[in-house]
C-alpha cells in the first residue's frame, strides 16, 4: 500500500526505503535528520518519538495519549492539538527558522528518558 502511494504521490525520489536495521543503524539515521513528526490520533508511549529525541532530533508531536508526559512542550519538543493542521505546519517551519534552539532543547530529552 505505501509503496504504491508513494508511486501515486510522484515522490519516489524522495523516499529511501532501508530496510531491516540494527539498532545502532537507526539511531545514526536518526541523528541525520533535521525534524521528526509524529502526527497521530492516538498514541501511547511512540518508541518512534523517544528514539528520535533520545538521539537529540528536534521533534513536533500530537498531544495524544501519553505523549504529553514525557514531551515538555518548547523544553524537549514541540506538541500541538492533532488536526490542527495549521499548528502542525507552522511548529516543523519553526524548527527550521530556530533550529539552534530547538537542537539544545531536544538534547534535553536524553537525560529525561535514558
């Protein structure tokens, strides 16, 4: 089904599939990237969120479920109310605009959930 989204979408190029990896393989893609997003209706504990901030990726979350708990808004990652689309939109343009603050303040979350 992604897959064939992804084909539909025209953005092949911009998906890199990986495949099975090791731990220590995910957390240096991890490291990598400039932003992760997780925009769900309902969550309990993401170990997509916590990996991602465990490494110091600046993260946008949905306050859903337990996510609050461990994500301090504007202190280890943004959160904002899912389907606000618009929110969402403008946190990840705040991430690029004030990526220096956003990196220091996302590196706090390794000493909160490690």
């Amino acid at each position: 089904f992604i897959e064939r989204l992804i084909g539909e979408l025209g953005i092949k190029e911009n998906v890199i599939w990986l495949g099975r990896i090791t731990h220590e393989e995910l957390a240096a893609e991890l490291a990598k990237k400039s932003v992760f997003v997780l925009c769900s209706a309902a969550e309990n504990q993401s170990s997509s969120l916590i990996e991602a901030m465990t490494v110091g990726v600046p993260s946008v979350a949905s306050a859903v479920g337990e996510v609050p708990e461990f994500v301090r808004n504007g202190e280890n990652g943004l959160l904002y109310r899912f389907g606000e689309h618009d929110v969402l939109a403008h946190m990840i343009d705040k991430v690029f605009s004030e990526c220096i603050v956003i990196t220091d303040t996302s590196l706090t979350c390794h000493s909160l959930i490690v």
